[in-house]
C-alpha cells in the first residue's frame, strides 16, 4: 500500500486543534495496516466477503468454513506486533492527553501497546462465545481443542490475513467445528460479524467517552461504518475539533476540523512527540 506522508502544515494544524484538550480516539483497520494486517477498503485492498450474522448461523458448511479460515488467522495475529502508530497512542494516555480508545479493529494491538482504556467496539479474537447459554471460552483453548480434533490442520507461515484475522481456506471438508463443552451449543468468537449489533452497553461506553472528551481525534478509518459516523456526530454537536487522519478519503471528512491523506505511523507519533502532557487530568 502506498503511504502518503502528511503535510507539515497540516500536521501543524492538527496539532493546534488537539492541543491543551483531552482527546477520544477512534480507530480502524488503518491503524494495523502497518503491522501488517490488511483493511477491507483501503488502497489496493482486495475484494473480500466477510462473513455475516445470518450465514453464520444458517449455514453449517459457511460455519465451518469460517472456523478453519478463523482459525489459520488467529494463529498468524499471535505474530503480528503493534507499530509506531499504536505506540504514540499509549503513550499519549500515558500522558493524560488521550482518555480512551475506541477501536473497530479485532487485533488487541492497542492493548499490547499499552493503551488501558481500550474500547474493542467490534469485539476481540481472545475470547469464544456460546451462542446458546453464555459460557466465554478463552481462545487458546479453543484452539488447542479444534487442533486435537483435526490433527491435520496447518497454519502455514504466510498467509494472507484478513482484517478480522481470518483467512480464505483452500478447502473445509472434514473439519471438527468445535461446540460448547457445557451445553453442546454453537460458538462463536467473540467479535461483530457484519449484520449484528454492536454490543448496547459497549456502545453506551464510546459515547460516554466522547462526551467526556475535547476533542476527537479518528485514525485509520474510513467511518462507512454507522458506528463511526455517530461517534463524528456527537463530537460535532458537542462543538469538538475533529482531527481524522487516514489514507483515502472517509465518510466524516466534511465534518473534519483537519484531515491528513497520510497514514497513521507517520502522523501519531509526530502528535505525540508535539502534543503537551495533560499529567493532571483525570484520566
């Protein structure tokens, strides 16, 4: 993917419109891209289907499809590592500018970074649902379960990673999917498949830090996704500066105080390098 270098007065601007205020953030797949996991509408990205709500629960051969892809790709994520860009936001609120991040992405990268106030609004890939009685499984025991079950699997060393850590096996026939050891019901990793509902009560949590925030600052999304575009709305309405830095135009960019065509490890640690400690804010 070509990388577009921001400009520095635009750099210069956004950092007037964060400066002296405590920032919510907002992230998206742009933000991995550059430890190496694809976004699904970026420049040259390739075309993808990802799996919905409603096949995954209809359709058992999609199902299983889904499992050994998911699989093979949350095996690869365990080598992935962050980059500058999240770096540069944790130690942003390590210095009391940043109060949270609110993430799109399924990666957990933003944790390893550093960052502790981590909304993952479209799930996490650590943790395994029972669709049927609620029981949370961790993710390396599922994996370890679907291994026993099909010793013939591999993940190979390359692999082609798609942004919600799955992959597009050559084939699913013979696969074990595994199901739930306490009721034998279906599971599911624990990330928002796309026909589904972001999770009430962590909804309610990015509103209220944007509303307790002075500004919003939106790193590597394209905000085509509704989530996104209300968390824009309620930092216009709330009269915020809004700073949106990604590669390629975005749904928000009208409502932006400044937007950077850059990518977000060039322009987040350049912010944090020039952005003021807030150390007395309430984090």
């Amino acid at each position: 993917m070509t990388s577009h270098p921001a400009a520095d007065e635009l750099v210069d601007a956004a950092i007037d419109a964060l400066a002296g205020r405590r920032v919510a953030v907002l992230t998206g797949a742009g933000v991995s891209t550059d430890s190496g996991i694809p976004d699904y509408r970026g420049e040259g990205a390739p075309k993808r289907t990802p799996m919905t709500w409603q096949t995954f629960a209809a359709d058992e051969d999609a199902r299983r499809r889904y499992w050994i892809g998911s699989h093979l790709g949350w095996r690869s994520f365990q080598s992935i590592e962050p980059n500058d860009g999240h770096f540069a936001l944790a130690r942003l609120e390590q210095e009391g500018v940043v109060t949270g991040v609110m993430t799109q992405n399924v990666d957990g990268l933003h944790l390893r970074a550093g960052s502790t106030r981590v909304i993952e609004m479209h799930g996490t890939m650590r943790r395994v649902l029972c669709l049927q009685c609620g029981q949370v499984f961790d993710r390396r025991d599922i994996g370890a379960r679907i291994e026993a079950s099909n010793p013939w699997i591999t993940h190979p060393d390359d692999v082609e990673l798609g942004p919600d850590g799955d992959v597009l096996p050559e084939t699913s026939e013979g696969f074990v999917v595994p199901v739930c050891t306490v009721c034998g019901g279906m599971l599911k990793p624990e990330v928002v498949f796309f026909g589904e509902f972001i999770p009430a009560a962590r909804f309610r949590a990015a509103e209220q830090l944007v509303a307790g925030a002075e500004a919003l600052l939106v790193a590597g999304s394209s905000l085509v996704v509704n989530s996104g575009q209300r968390m824009i709305e309620r930092a216009r309405r709330r009269h915020q500066p809004i700073v949106i830095v990604n590669r390629g135009a975005t749904k928000g960019d009208r409502r932006a105080t400044v937007k950077l065509d850059a990518g977000t490890s060039d322009v987040l640690p350049r912010l944090a390098e020039a952005l003021p400690p807030l150390f007395g804010a309430d984090a």
